[in-house]
C-alpha cells in the first residue's frame, strides 16, 4: 500500500515548479527532436519510421534525472527506452508513451505553423504541430512530471520504470510487444500519457480517465471484372463501378458483438480508408481490379478475427443477393494486427484511482471515465495482465492538419501525474 506523507510544503513547492514556460521548453523540444524521420503510418504495406533520433533525446534527459537508461531496440534505428528509478520495494509503475508520431501529410496544408507541420507554434493557449496532442505534447508532461518530483527532493519509494516505446503507430511490433514479449518488461500498474482531453465549445476543458480502449482491424475487398476497350464500356464488367455500389453500403455492415460495461465514441463500425483500382498507362481500357481497404474500428471485448471476417462475408453475401456482381473477396489486409478491445479497468484500484485523487484534488471534479476509441501501447500492457489506463492533455480526436494541444490543460495535467505518481508508489519525504 502506498504511504503518501509529503509535508504540504514541498508538494506545493513541487507543483509550483510546474509551469506552462518549462513545458512549453520541453515539449518544443521533443516535437521537433528526430522528424521527420520518426512519422511512421498505420498503413502495413508502408515502410516504418525511425525513432532513433528522438530516442537519444529523452535518453539524455532520463539520464540526467538519474535514471538507469537502456536503448532496446528489435531492429536498427528503432530503440525504445526504458529508464529505471530503481526503488525500495514494491510497487513498480510504468510511464509510458511512445516516440513515433503520425505522418504530418501535406504540408502545405499546415497554415497554422507556416507550412512546416514540426516547427511548434504558439497561438494564445495553443500549441500547434505534428506530435503536440499525439503525442509529444504528452512526453513532455511525463518527464516534466517525474523532473518537478526529483528536483523537490522527494524519492518514489516503489520502482519507476518510464518507458518510451517506438512503433506505437503500426499498434506495437518493434515496441511495446517487444518489450513485454521479448524483454521482460513488467510492472504492478501502467499510465500511458496519451490523448484523452476535451474541450467544449463554450472552452471548458479537461482531461477523461480511459478505463478500457476499443480495438480495430483491417480488412481488404477485393473484386475481379473483365476488361474492355473503353469504348466498348457495354462488354466490361468495371469492378470500380462495382466496389463503388458496394462500398455505398458500407452503413449496413452490422458487426456482432455482446454489448460491454462502457462503449467508445462510437460503437463497433466499418469505415473506408482506400480504394485503388485500374492500373497507370491502362486508360485505353476498363480496369481489370478493384481493391477496398476498409477499417472496422469502436471493437469491444469478445470481437475476434474471426468474428468480424464472418460479419463482412455476412454482408458482402447479403448484398450480392440483389446484385451478384458485390460478391467480394475479402481478407485482413496483409500485416495488419488484429487488436482486441480491452476489458474495463477498476475505477476502485490503482493505476486508476491515483489519477482520480489527483484530478480531485488539482481540478476539484471527477475525471470523466471512458473507453478510449484509438489503440494505445495501454492495450498491450493490460493484454498482459498489468492493470492499465490512458490519461493525458492531448486533445482525444485531434485533427490530421494543424495538430494542436492546450497549454494550460498540459500543465495541469503534469501536476495531476506527479501527484499520481506518488500516490501510487509512494514517498520518502524530502
Ligand atoms: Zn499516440
């Protein structure tokens, strides 16, 4: 059990060194650290990031808090990092959060940063930039967290483990899976700082409490047709012109599945990603293919890969009851993981009840509790037993273009994890 008895003196003086101007440094820092060489995208058929330059970053800094420090990587230029407060005795918690970002896209679209999706921005209470919500916005409050704890002269007595994954994006192969499968890593709780914040249309904000996360899949249609001379448009079957019938009744797809204690934003459902079909320096005739990436997300609990592939062959059959020709293949798009939607973690019990306390404490409410609809290394943690939840000042639903994080949310978050930290591991006063 934890025993929290810090003069009130040193934790106010501990919250205090919190501030928006040191966050800011650092997250500035870290949001420009390594890219763009650390964008690594979902897409399975698309090469990975490299994560090594960021890495090296936040190895320094871990270091130089007094961490043990391991570089860990399953492939070259990949090292996750996982720094050790080696404490008294138990408990042990994980901070985690990862060092790839989402590739920022077309720049040119970036009008809130000049074009230049890393060069972070101050507007007001914003932060914009690739990586500020998801997820460097967020590291930042975790090293700052664990620095303001360090700096005031108290000591966890538990063991720290902050662990700084690579390959978050493509759902954890080289990071989080490797660590826990190949590794040993291990813990007695887990906090992944990433995305849970909201901001209301009035500007009220805040940041939710994921108890659980929902899964997701990648599926592949597929439909053959026969070519003609696009003259002769009459002789083809155009398998374009029948994945778009198809594809327009993506909304009856009904994935089976128990209802769970807590849905995500959106229940189980199908989405289109990607359509390609007709081949370049092929315009003289009709395509001869077409192929639809579709992404089934909102899983919960008891949805299998072999569930959710029965429920698309269960659609496609019925629509082709009507109309033959949308009897489409379908298969997990090559190299995509099929990831689980997590069970709800206990409000009551730690990891969860620490954040609660501290949210309470600094905001004066609950945090709202949820399941978050996104994958997170969370997921792989409480795969593995170790109870696990997501909670950070990125905005949950950040958009693609002109990424953003609120300031003032980032700093209050930081204080909510110092105190949360020490709830659980608890504290040798200064
Ligand atoms: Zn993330």
């Amino acid at each position: 059990m934890t025993n929290r008895t810090v003069d009130p003196r040193t934790e106010a003086a501990m919250l205090g060194s919190i501030t928006a101007e040191r966050w800011l440094g650092l997250a500035e820092e870290l949001i420009q650290a390594g890219q763009p060489a650390a964008e690594n995208p979902l897409d399975p058929d698309l090469p990975p990031g490299s994560e090594e330059g960021i890495a090296i970053v936040v190895a320094a800094k871990l270091k130089a808090m007094g961490f043990e420090v391991h570089l860990d990587a399953k492939r070259p230029g990949r090292p996750n990092v996982v720094g050790i407060l080696a404490g008294e005795t138990s408990p042990s918690l994980i901070l985690n959060d990862h060092l790839d970002t989402y590739p920022a896209g077309d720049h040119s679209l970036w009008t809130e940063t000049g074009g230049q999706p890393f060069t972070p921005t101050q507007k007001g209470d914003f932060l914009f930039a690739r990586g500020t919500s998801d997820t460097r916005g967020n590291l930042a409050c975790t090293l700052l967290a664990v620095q303001a704890i360090l700096e005031s002269g108290l000591r966890p007595i538990g063991t720290l483990k902050c662990v700084y994954t690579v390959d978050e994006e493509k759902n954890g192969p080289d990071g989080s899976i490797y660590l826990l499968d190949e590794r040993g890593l291990t813990a007695d709780y887990e906090i992944t700082c990433e995305p849970t914040g909201w901001t209301r249309p009035d500007g009220s904000w805040g940041m939710s409490l994921a108890l659980a996360n929902s899964g997701h899949y990648l599926v592949e249609l597929e439909l053959v047709g026969m070519q003609s001379h696009l003259w002769r448009p009459d002789l083809a079957v155009n398998p374009v012109e029948d994945m778009t019938r198809l594809l327009s009744r993506i909304d009856s797809l009904k994935l089976s599945h128990t209802p769970p204690k807590m849905y995500g934003g959106t229940p189980p459902r199908a989405t289109v990603l990607r359509i390609q079909g007709g081949a370049p320096r092929e315009m003289q005739f009709t395509p001869g293919w077409c192929r639809a990436v579709v992404g089934l997300v909102g899983l919960v609990p008891g949805m299998t890969e072999e569930s959710v592939l029965a429920d698309v062959r269960a659609w496609i059959a019925e629509c082709a009851k009507d109309d033959a020709r949308l009897a489409a293949k379908v298969r997990g798009f090559p190299g995509a993981l099929f990831v689980s939607g997590t069970m709800e973690q206990d409000p009551e019990a730690q990891p969860a009840k620490a954040i609660r306390n501290a949210y309470r404490t600094l905001l004066g409410e609950e945090p709202i509790r949820y399941r978050k609809n996104a994958f997170n290394d969370t997921i792989r943690f409480a795969e593995r037993g170790i109870p696990a939840v997501t909670f950070g000042p990125g905005e949950d639903g950040w958009p693609p273009i002109n990424e953003y994080i609120r300031i003032e949310k980032s700093v209050a978050g930081t204080k909510v994890l110092a105190l949360a930290i020490l709830d659980i591991l608890g504290v040798r006063p200064a």
